[in-house]
C-alpha cells in the first residue's frame, strides 16, 4: 500500500521501506515571475522506489497537461491529495 504525505514542502508518495518525494529547483533567475525557469524532479528511494517515481512523475505529467495548460491556472502549483 502505498500512501501520499500531506502538508509537507515536498510532496511524496511513500511505500514499504521506499519513498518518491517531488523538488523543484530554479535553473534561470530573472526580475520578473515570466523570466524565471524552473525544473520539476522526481527523486526516490528504495525497491519500490521506481514504481512510486513513475507514479509521481505521471501525477506531475497530468497536471501540467490538464491543469497548467489552462491560461487561467498557469502559476498553479501542482496539488496532491489522497484518495
């Protein structure tokens, strides 16, 4: 069973002895938000390590396609809930 730590800086998805967690880094500073690049990663930990990596990345994956993409939430942060 697999389960998503809440109320946490970095999102993770821990398992059995393993764990995924989602950083994100700034790969270009600039003076305004527009200027500014960011680069989203995926680090894990463990056997399952892998698998709850993929599961995270394919959350982040969706988000961006289905959430970002919309001009009205393009600053949206990706939200992770429980289910």
């Amino acid at each position: 069973m697999t389960g998503i730590a809440k109320d946490r800086d970095a999102p993770a998805i821990v398992g059995d002895a393993s764990l995924a967690y989602l950083i994100h880094v700034q790969t270009q500073d600039g003076e305004s938000p527009k200027d500014k690049e960011w680069e989203w990663m995926v680090r894990a930990f463990g056997v399952q390590g892998p698998e709850l990596a993929e599961q995270l990345a394919a959350t982040v994956r969706a988000w961006d396609r289905h959430v970002r993409a919309d001009d009205n939430s393009k600053h949206a942060d990706p939200a992770l809930t429980l289910s």
